[in-house]
C-alpha cells in the first residue's frame, strides 16, 4: 500500500505530525512499535509555543486540565544560598498561554493520538516496527514487522519519530554529534501525600551542591520529581530501587510521605544529528537530538520540528519550490545547537563538582545580579531562528515567535488564532481613535481591538508597520511601509506558488 507520509514512532512528536499531516490532507500512515502509551511519566515540562500549536490543533482544552504553572526555578548555591531564579515572563502572556507548564504525559500522549487517529486520511498501526528501509528518487520502501508478520508499503515522504535510539537514523548511517556533555543522574517521580507535601519546597528547586546536584520539579497534583546526580562509584541500577531512592530523598521525605511513580537511570546528553534529512526520510525529535533538561525544552524541542516540517511539505505539495524543504534542517539544527549550548552552560554550573568551583561560581551569579541572585527568564534562553527561510533584508525580528493577543471578535475576547487561523498572514496595526486596532487580509471590519496592548507594543519595539508571519508563527519578514511589504510578499510569492492566503 501506499502512502504519501509515513511516521515512524507515535509518541508526542509523531502524534503531533501526524494531526498536522492529517489536518494537511495527506494520506499519512503512523506506525509504533509499542501497543499502548507508556504509563509513566517521562517529558514534564510545555511551552506557550507548543500549547499554541496544541490549539491551533484543537487539542489544547483537552490538555489543561493535565497541566499546572510550572513554578519559578530557585536555584541554590554551595552553601544552600539562593544564587539565581530561573522564571516565566509575565503577564499579559504573549502568547495567551502561560508561558511555562508542568504536564502530566501519559494522558496528554494518549488524547495526541487519539485526536490523530482520528482524522481523515490517517491510518495508526500499533505493535508493528519498522525492520527496513530503502529509498530511490520517487518513493520510501518500509518493511514493517507486526503481529500477522512482514509486509511491505511505500510512501513518498517518512518522518521518523522514533526516539534517541531510532532505527531509521541507524538504518541511514546517519551519526550523531557529540556536543559534549554526558552526566549520570537517577530521575524519580513521585506521587507525595499530604503529609510529604508540607515539607517539600513550593517553587521548583535546582540545588546546586558540589557533594551531588539535585533538581526538583513541582508537578501537576501531588506529581513531584527529583533529579538526582550520580557519584562516581554508584551503580546507576542499584540507585534506581526503592531503598536506595528512599536513602536518597530521606532529608525531605519520610517512608509513607510518598509512592514511588518511575525511579530510571540516566545519562544526560547533548547530542544533534549530523544529517536531518536524506533524500525522502526526515528525522524529527529525539530521533534527531537530545539535550539535558534542565530548562525542560526535551518534547518542546521535538515539537517545533514538526511543525516547521509539516507546513513546508503541504507547501511543497502545493506547488512551492522543493528548496524550501532544505530550510527545514537550516532552521531546527541551528536552533538545536543554540539551545543546547545555552542549556549546557546552565548545566555545568549546575554540576560543577569541585567545592572551590562552586564557591567562585555562586559569587559571580551574586555579582552578575549586582549584589542579588539574577532573575531568568525560560522565555529568552529559548533563541529566535538565526537562519533558514527568513525575509531580505535582515531585522531583528525576524525568526521571532509573533505574539497572539486576545482580540475582541463577536463580542468575546477571543485568541488571535482562532479568529484569523494560521497560514500565512500579514498583520498590521492601525493607530486610529480608541485602542489599537489589528489588520489582516480577511478579517472583517475595521479591524481587530486587542485586550492587552501586546501587539501594538511589538509593533513599537521593531518600528515597523507591518508583520509577514509563517504558518508556524515566526516571522518571515516585516516592513516600514507599504513599498516594502510589497516587495516581501513579492520575493514570498517567488517561492510559494500560489500563496492562495496572501491574495
């Protein structure tokens, strides 16, 4: 059988592609290995750009409920001093979402799949993993293995989602690139009772100890993580059993204060692949990197990937010029690179294990605050594109996340979103009488009034009238004027052809 997309592994990253492949209108075949969802927790953390893209989806009122405010980060130095917080920007949020969440993965993994199954053109096949794949100019042979045994289908383009040990990256010859950083730790999710609860911090909690680094994380309810460096010596599987665990947790928590969820043994690695695409196939998510978590960016990460894949392979389909696939390992691998640098150098001073180290680093975070522990937000250590299907000339902002204000539209105030879609758009303000109001090409009216001033005050920090924005909200290019935003829809429509939302 044959298939225009095929998606190799059906966790967060391949369920979101395959919705955005179904919402797309490709005939996509979504296959994994496993017969269920795993039930434990593993990613914890999610970003206003991912649950933009969950609700751009319509999923994204199915997927509070499982989620919380992920708390502000204190982190503490040698000495048990507060060195640094690591928070959320603040409101008005600029994406209309709160910027950073906990999550629950287990019941939001399943409704992803749920919803995408669920669409036209989508066909989900459970327990059946992929043993073989070959490729020549016109399609993707897959030899999938199941219950019933081999068969054989075809596709014309495979995303593989399929994890840090993916077969079809391994099956490509394609290699990772070590960006150096590789650390033993034991991650333990726990379920707290209320007697537990008491005695545990109220915000997140990165301890900063050069004797061993410990991270705590407040989940949604009583889900509470610790992370947990290993020394040398340890033996990564015996600190994971439930002794151990409690050994180790026995400063915060007495027996009976929690059940213990999930105790594995990791190493944590700063790894991008040295190939996203090879020829048909593309890698997404931990198939094509993995970063330490400290900041929480693992499943946000993969999800980005897809959604910049999937709006240029509808592009494409549509009549766009086939280079702009080319931007898509462009853009992700730079930014991967970006991030993971940022994370590692959050990283190792988080790990830093010589004792006068760790003193010097508490005191240069002290000075860097100008006498006070700094305050960071998660928000700028995520980058901006740097590079990739961006406008001529260069501005600063360009490959930024455009923001999405609550605007008034029949009377509600209503996220942006879900009132002018999200294709391609131009936006634009008008400074008449009253508020600020929003233009795009198929609103109606006199325009959008917006709630909180957010766009109006972008606008005004990049002095420009006039926004293009890409279907996966990052900014294509702008303009100080009507002569320049023809030229940009001009040079846009040199590549997409037909820009049909654009007209």
């Amino acid at each position: 059988m044959h298939h225009e997309v095929a998606v190799i592994g059906f966790g967060p990253s391949g369920a979101v592609a395959t919705a955005l492949l179904g919402k797309h209108g490709f005939r996509t075949l979504a296959i994994d290995r496993a017969t269920a969802v795993y039930d434990k927790p593993r990613a914890i953390a999610i970003d206003h750009e991912i649950m933009r893209l969950l609700d751009n989806l319509g999923v994204a009122e199915a997927v509070l409920p499982h989620t919380a405010p992920f708390p502000a980060s204190e982190h503490f130095g040698a000495e048990g001093q507060l060195i640094r917080r690591i928070d959320m920007v603040p409101a008005p949020y600029p994406m209309g979402f709160t910027p950073t969440m906990v999550f629950t993965q287990p019941p939001v993994e399943a409704l992803l799949r749920d919803h995408a199954a669920a669409l036209p053109g989508v066909t989900v096949e459970l327990g059946t993993e992929l043993v073989a794949i070959t490729q020549d100019a016109d399609r993707v042979t897959l030899r999938l293995r199941g219950a019933d045994g081999d068969r054989v289908v075809t596709a014309d383009t495979v995303i593989a989602c399929d994890g840090a040990s993916s077969f079809t990256r391994n099956a490509l010859g394609i290699r990772f690139e070590d960006l150096v950083f590789d650390e033993p730790w034991l991650v333990v999710d726990l379920l707290v009772e209320e007697s537990g609860l008491t005695k545990l911090p109220a915000n997140a909690a990165q301890f900063c100890d050069p004797a061993r680094p410990i991270t705590y994380i407040v989940g949604p309810g009583r889900h509470r993580r610790f992370e947990i460096m290993l020394n040398a010596g340890e033996d990564p599987k015996a600190m994971q059993e439930p002794e151990a665990v409690r050994a180790l947790l026995s400063r915060w928590l007495a027996p009976g204060d929690a059940t213990l969820w999930r105790a594995a043994s990791y190493r944590f690695h700063a790894l991008v692949a040295a190939e996203w695409r090879q020829g048909r196939v593309f890698l997404a998510g931990d198939a094509a990197h993995q970063q330490p978590p400290f900041i929480g960016q693992g499943m946000c990460q993969g999800l980005r990937d897809v959604s910049n894949l999937v709006w240029k392979l509808a592009a494409v389909r549509d009549g766009a010029a086939p280079s702009l696939l080319d931007s898509y390992a462009a853009e992700r691998a730079q930014h991967v690179r970006t991030l993971t640098a940022r994370i590692k150098k959050i990283g190792q001073q988080i790990c830093e294990r010589d004792p006068a180290a760790a003193a010097a680093r508490d005191a240069g975070l002290i000075a860097q605050g100008g006498g006070r522990p700094p305050v960071v937000t998660r928000q700028e250590i995520v980058p901006p594109l740097e590079t990739g299907f961006l406008a001529d000339p260069p501005h600063p902002a360009q490959g930024t996340l455009f923001p999405q204000p609550f605007v008034r539209y029949q009377g509600e105030w209503v996220l942006m979103d879900r009132v002018l879609g999200h294709g391609w758009r131009v936006i634009s303000i008008d400074e008449g009488p009253g508020a600020t109001r929003i233009k795009a090409p198929g609103a109606e009216g006199p325009g959008l009034e917006e709630r909180d001033g957010i766009v109006a005050a972008w606008f005004a920090r990049h002095g420009v009238r006039a926004a293009l924005i890409r279907p996966d909200h990052y900014v294509h290019g702008v303009a100080a004027d009507a002569a320049a935003l023809q030229s940009l829809r001009a040079a846009l429509a040199a590549v997409l052809h037909p820009v049909k939302e654009l007209a």
